[in-house]
C-alpha cells in the first residue's frame, strides 16, 4: 500500500503521508515543479533495475538548466538516490518519479531562490494502484484534440515541467469525452506534434514516421525506440508531419514510459488492421526483450539499483 512507502525528501527518507509541502509554495500555486518518471524491472541474475536511469536524470537537469532552476543534488546523488529508494520500498517492478520543486512560501510569480528540493518516490502499480500500467492488448482508440501543443515560443517545452502537462491533460480529457482512450495534438503550424504525455509513430509502407524534435519533447522512449527501429534496419524518418498521413498510415503507435509501445486500433474512427501491425509488434517484442534483460546488445540500458 502507499502508505507503506518511504520516500526520498532531500538526503532523507519519510513517511509517504509526511511527504508535502505547504499549499501556497511557489511549486504547487505556481507549477514550478520538474520531474521525471522511469520504469523498473525486474532482470534474472541482476535483480530490479532501472530503464535508462542515467538518460533521465540528464534531462531533469536539462529541465531545470531550461527553467533557470538548479537541482539540490548532484546528478550522481539523484541517481544514487532513485536506486536507494527503490530498494528501500522493495521495488521489484514498478514506478519511479523524482520531483524538483520549490517549497518556499510565495505570493509572488518569482521565487526569491531557484535551487530546488529533490523527492524520490517509487511504487509497485498492482500493490499500490491495483493496476498494471501495460498496453491494451487489443489496442487504442485514439482522436485528433482541437487543442494545439504548446508553442516553443511561450514556454520551453523540452522542459518536463508539472505546469507545461495541463496542456495534455486536456487533450486527454476531451478524448475521454469523445469515447477515445487518447489523442494526438497539432503543434501551433498544423503539424502532427504528439499525444497527452506520448510519443507518436506512423508506419506507412514499412517505413516508420515520427515528428521531428522542435515542437515536442526530447522523450527517451522515443529515443529508445528509434535506436531500436535502426538496429532492426527499419526506415526511420523524423519531420514534420501533415495530418492528413493519419488518415493513409498502415499502422500507428504510442510511446511512453509506462507502456513503451501502444498500437493504435482507431483513429478518428477509422479502423487500422491488424493491431498491432507487424512493425509495431516487432518493435513491442523487441523492447520487451530489453527491459525483461534478454537483449544483450542494449544491457546498458538497465541499471541496477544493488
């Protein structure tokens, strides 16, 4: 239960009820809060290991350098401290967030101070949520938002920052209005830009397609997939991408950290078939055999937390 959770608070671990801060601190009423989110796996022979650990605090701190903000701790101390607290919860399989926040007291839109408090948490989604955050085996049904993605010229959105996801979160949410399970978003120019908190990929001919880096986030399951994609010798195009591909592609898939890769079963309605395709199935297999340890090539990838 998540009760029973310690979490990482600056050096120190607490209880998970005891892990807050005040209400008006410039993080909460503001948003200025970083964060990142990875995945951990349990590896035969090498115990819980963490997805691209060291890929993920790079981009907190890149997040943070983008933000004018300085982290705490050193990139070496977060990681350290990512795999002390998943072993500490006897984390298995499961979540890891760290979160970058400031907890002074601020009436004001600019904090006196831009260092920022580290929290680690990690959970184990079936014990603590009752769920398992694994793609639909059937697939997606996904809608194009009439919400655009943010413009790079108002905010920095290679930034993982808490207040740049009210964006998404209204994209999800009218897709769960119009009966989808999630959507896609233009960028400001009419461009295919990505899903709520999503990457997305078009395969069309077997060749894959993916909205080039500019107007959406640097996502390392997006990364990940595309060395994948290579290694395999498929095609990989990275550009911008007209909306009208959605309506002709053979096969179109989410990534992201929780389920890696998602097939698409529609899109606005339309039916793509079969689901998923033999690209995106291939490259699910693949990525399954990397995160369960049986991909040598990319051992790398996986960190272990003893």
């Amino acid at each position: 239960m998540l009760s029973d959770r310690k979490v990482f608070v600056n050096g120190k671990f607490t209880a998970w009820e005891q892990a807050g801060i005040h209400m008006m601190s410039h993080s909460f009423s503001r948003g200025s809060a970083i964060f990142e989110v990875m995945s951990v796996h349990d590896i035969p022979g090498r115990g819980p290991c963490v997805f691209r650990l060291d890929k993920h605090v790079q981009r907190l701190f890149s997040s943070a350098f983008a933000l004018g903000m300085v982290p705490g701790l050193s990139p070496a101390a977060v990681q350290a401290a990512v795999c002390r607290t998943v072993h500490k919860n006897g984390i298995r399989q499961g979540a890891v967030k760290i979160m970058g926040y400031n907890p002074e007291i601020a009436f004001d839109i600019l904090p006196s101070g831009n260092t920022l408090d580290i929290a680690v948490f990690a959970i184990d989604p079936v014990q603590d949520l009752g769920k398992r955050l694994v793609p639909a085996s059937d697939g997606a049904d996904m809608c194009v938002s009439t919400w655009c993605k943010l413009d790079p010229r108002t905010v920095p959105i290679t930034a993982k920052a808490a207040a740049n996801y009210l964006n998404g979160m209204l994209a999800r949410q009218e897709a769960k209005n119009r009966g989808c399970d999630m959507a896609v978003m233009l960028d400001t120019r009419g461009f295919v830009a990505e899903g709520a908190t999503e990457s997305i990929f078009l395969v069309k001919d077997g060749r894959i397609m993916t909205p080039s880096l500019g107007t959406v986030l640097h996502s390392i399951t997006r990364e990940s997939v595309i060395a994948l994609a290579r290694t395999l010798e498929i095609p990989v195009e990275e550009n911008r991408i007209s909306p009208d591909l959605l309506e002709t592609a053979d096969e179109i898939f989410f990534t992201c950290t929780p389920m890696k890769v998602l097939p698409i079963k529609t899109c606005e309605q339309r039916p793509l078939s079969p689901v998923p395709g033999p690209v995106t199935r291939l490259l699910a297999d693949v990525m399954a055999d990397v995160t369960s340890g049986r991909h040598r090539r990319f051992a790398a990838w996986l960190f272990p937390v003893s």
